[in-house]
C-alpha cells in the first residue's frame, strides 16, 4: 500500500459520502509552557492500494519518536482495503486518528513514523517550540479544569 496522505490537524472528520474535511494542518505546536500536553490533535492519513492488496489484511504501526529517537507511544491495528466503487479508481483508505493528551516534556523535533506492514511509508515531523513569554492564544489548550 502506498501512503497518499499524512497530516496533523486541529480537527478532521469523514462526511457520510466519504469527503475528508481537515481544518487547522500544523507542523509545529508553540506551548505556553513545557512540558506541555496538547487536549487534542488528529493524525490524517490516507492510503492507496493495488489490484492484489484488495481484500488482504494491512498491519498500521504508527509511533510518536522525541529528537533523541525515544518511542513516546505507539497505536497498531490492521486494514482491509475494499474494492474500489468504480473499477477503473484505486483502492483508497482515509483514516482519522484523534491523540489526546499527548505530553512533551521539552521543546525539540518530534516526528511519526507509519509504517505498514513492518515497511516505514513516511516520518511525519512535529516541532515543539519553546515557549515565549505570554502566549496569546493560552486559553486554546487551557482544559475545564485549569
């Protein structure tokens, strides 16, 4: 399977006729202090599979990598890709994986790594800035309880 799509998002959803709706596609994240757990952000991801990988189960790993190559966390789980609805398009996947509470302890390079069937399709990076002083748009990542 090829990766055809892979962004972070401050939202994403898939409308009931199959339309991907991103909103707010970011690389870097500026915290008003470290470390810093960011409520939410959504990994998109959208695949591309051949005539011969129709129907065969796909094994997806994606980790979240620090700057120092530590593995932070890891989700797995497997696809089916169905037959496309008209026979001369490809097989397509999208997938939306919403991350809460993702904590970096320090600012540095972050990056996913996707991988599908033990093979790495793509390092997504994610820069964590330091933080700057007062920080204006603070109450975006205040939670309820702060």
């Amino acid at each position: 399977m090829d990766l055809t799509l892979a962004v972070l998002a401050d939202y994403a959803n898939i409308t009931e006729d199959g339309k991907l709706n991103i909103m707010g596609v970011f690389g870097e994240i500026n915290p008003p202090t470290l470390p810093f757990a960011l409520p939410m952000m959504f990994l998109v991801i959208g695949f591309s599979a051949s005539p011969s990988e129709v129907g065969a189960k796909q094994e997806i790993r994606i980790a979240l990598i620090s700057e120092e190559g530590r593995e932070l966390f890891n989700l797995e789980s497997s696809v089916v890709a169905s037959p496309p609805k008209r026979p001369d398009r490809p097989a397509t996947i999208q997938s939306i994986v919403g991350l809460g509470g993702c904590k970096f302890e320090r600012e540095g390079a972050y990056h996913f790594v996707i991988m599908v069937n033990g093979e790495e399709k793509r390092r997504l990076p994610l820069r964590v800035n330091e933080p700057e002083g007062e920080y204006p748009y603070e109450t975006r990542y205040q939670t309820p309880h702060q």
